[in-house]
C-alpha cells in the first residue's frame, strides 16, 4: 500500500522524457507557419484575379470580333444602298420611260397611251427584299432601253387589282405590247436578271399593230368573267 502511495506521488520517468524530448515550438517557427499561410492565401488570390482577368479579356476579345464583323457587314450594306439621300428606294427617279401607277384606272390610262411601244410592268412591294436589290438594274435597263414604257405597280397600294391579275410571288413582270394585249408574264429575281433581259431582246422586235390596243380593263374583265371568287388567285406575303 505504501509502494503505491509513492508510486503516485513520484512522477512518471516516461512522461517526463517525453515532455523533455519534445522541442517547444519557438516564436520564429510560428511566424513561418503564419507567413507560409499568409503566402498561400496571397497565391490563391492572386490565381483567382489571374482567372477573372483572363475571362475579361476573352470577353472583350469576343466583343471586338463581333464590333468588327457587325461593322463590316454594315458597311457592306450600305455600299450596296449606296449614298443615303433621304429617298426611299421605290421612290429614286429610274428615268422618264419609268412611272408609278397607284390606282387601277392610272393602269389602264398607261397602257391606252402607249400605242404599240413594249411596256413592263413591274409589281412590287417595299418590304420585298428580292424587290429593293432588282430595282437599280430595272432603271439601268430602262436607261438602257428609252424606247420601252416601263410601269411600277405597288402591291400594298393595288391588292385587288395584283390579285385579278394572278399576282403571287414579286418582283413580277407583265410584258405588253400593242394590241397583242399581255405577250408575257414571269417572276424574275437579280439572280435571274438575264430571263429579264432574253424578254425585252424577243418582245422589243419592230411589228405593225393590226388593231387597238387591248387595255388591261379588257384584262380584267376577261379574269372576272372567267374566274369566280372561289377560284381567284390570292397573293401572299
């Protein structure tokens, strides 16, 4: 009993030479711990920065690409409009062999005032795309051809006429000439300028007119007697 009284109380060898073997940790090995922490956090924030920073530039690398391709495009666009005069494209002066006709009865006064000469007939819209890039080749075709009437007829502002006409794809050509009445009828886009062309080279030939000339109120009254409402033909956008 007394052994183990002095036991306890005496302290334990192992103990004591674990706690003198162990080396206490001294202020300057903590300051490299803490330095060591500090530097990675630093590098970690300064990877993230490096990140960011390369997401912004890729960004506005991006943004550069397409302010250049829309500038290009743009400029492209406005080369083929040409100069920007104010005027809208149906309305530019295509010469004094080119008018407009904005009512049906204007149409029929047209074509009655022409005698044997070969008149083209352009319907068209202003929202047609395919309309807008024909247009300056039809006024360079009618400078071209000073002999030959040619007549715009806008199918938003003649929808009932376009419509007994069988209008229903644009741009569209009506060829008439003298007495034969309407001699052709075809839709003709600036790839297909050349069918253009072909008509006004086989149309365009000198002829004698063997009567009056056959109005396109004779036109339209032979549609309406011919067709009935069901079966009239309409045009689409």
């Amino acid at each position: 009993m007394a052994d183990r009284l002095v036991a306890a109380l005496l302290p334990c060898p192992v103990a004591a030479s674990c706690s003198s073997s162990a080396a206490p940790v001294s202020s300057s090995s903590h300051c490299c711990l803490v330095a060591r922490s500090n530097s990675h956090r630093n590098w970690t924030r300064s990877l993230r920065l490096d990140r960011s920073s390369l997401q912004g530039q890729r960004l506005e690398l991006l943004q550069c690409c397409w302010q250049r391709r829309t500038r290009s495009r743009l400029l492209k666009v406005n080369a083929a409009r040409g100069p920007d005069d104010g005027v809208k494209w149906w309305e530019k002066d295509g010469g004094p062999n080119m008018r407009d006709v904005h009512s049906t009865q204007e149409f029929i006064d047209a074509l009655g005032s022409v005698g044997d000469k070969l008149v083209i007939v352009e319907f068209f819209a202003t929202w047609c795309g395919s309309c807008r890039a024909l247009y300056p080749k039809l006024c360079k075709l009618a400078e071209e051809h000073r002999d030959i009437e040619f007549i715009k007829v806008n199918f938003e502002e003649n929808k009932p006429m376009c419509k007994r006409l069988d209008i229903k794809v644009l741009p569209y050509f009506h060829f008439y000439r003298g007495a034969e009445g309407r001699v052709d009828a075809f839709s003709c886009s600036l790839a297909k300028l050349q069918k253009l062309r072909d008509a006004i080279q086989l149309h365009n030939s000198d002829r004698c007119s063997l009567g009056p000339t056959l109005g396109v109120g004779d036109l339209l009254s032979s549609l309406a007697n011919t067709n009935t409402p069901d079966q009239a033909a309409t045009a689409t956008r």
